[in-house]
C-alpha cells in the first residue's frame, strides 16, 4: 500500500438470485413416488416424516427419503441421481 491507501477484503460470497420457472405440477398424487431430501438442518427430519405421512395419506404411491451428511454439503450425486430415476416428484430444502 503506498500513499495512504487501504485495501478492505470482504470474504462473503455474492448473492447473485437466478431467477427460475416454478417445476411443473404433477397431474395427480395418486400412486406417485415422491422422494424427500431432509437437509440435515435441525429437525428438518421431523418436518420430512411429517411431509411424507401427509403425501401417503392424500394417496401417493411411496415416499422415498434420503439424508444429506450435513447441511453445508449438496446431496451426493448418486443419492440425487438414484433420487431422480426411481421418483416421479423429489422435494428438497428446509431451513432452519
């Protein structure tokens, strides 16, 4: 630094929004296979078992649920693939 200048670091991430066409409707529940991915934040499991118990009451076929490791990590990608090949309907993200 010369001539008295001084340089500020800020360490955060840009949020940088993109913006993004809702996911289509399903035409119907009944007999689907919905996949549910529980974040790993606090009781976001609790939320999921809840979430899934209503979707098998409205008639849906089976609920399949899968666990990230934690919440600062993304679902590993043969978990999401296996997600996206056996579901009809996958649901993700809860926050604290």
């Amino acid at each position: 630094m010369s001539g008295g200048s001084i340089v500020i670091v800020h360490p955060a991430a840009e949020d940088r929004a993109e913006l993004v066409e809702a996911a289509p409707r399903p035409p119907r529940l009944d007999g689907a296979v919905v996949g549910l991915v529980d974040n790993a934040r606090t009781n976001s499991d609790r939320f999921m078992r809840v979430v899934g118990g209503l979707l098998e009451k409205a008639g849906v076929g089976s609920v399949v649920s899968r666990r990230k490791p934690n919440p600062s990590v993304p679902l590993p990608d043969d978990a999401f693939d296996e997600l996206l090949k056996q579901c009809d309907i996958v649901v993700h993200g809860v926050a604290d």
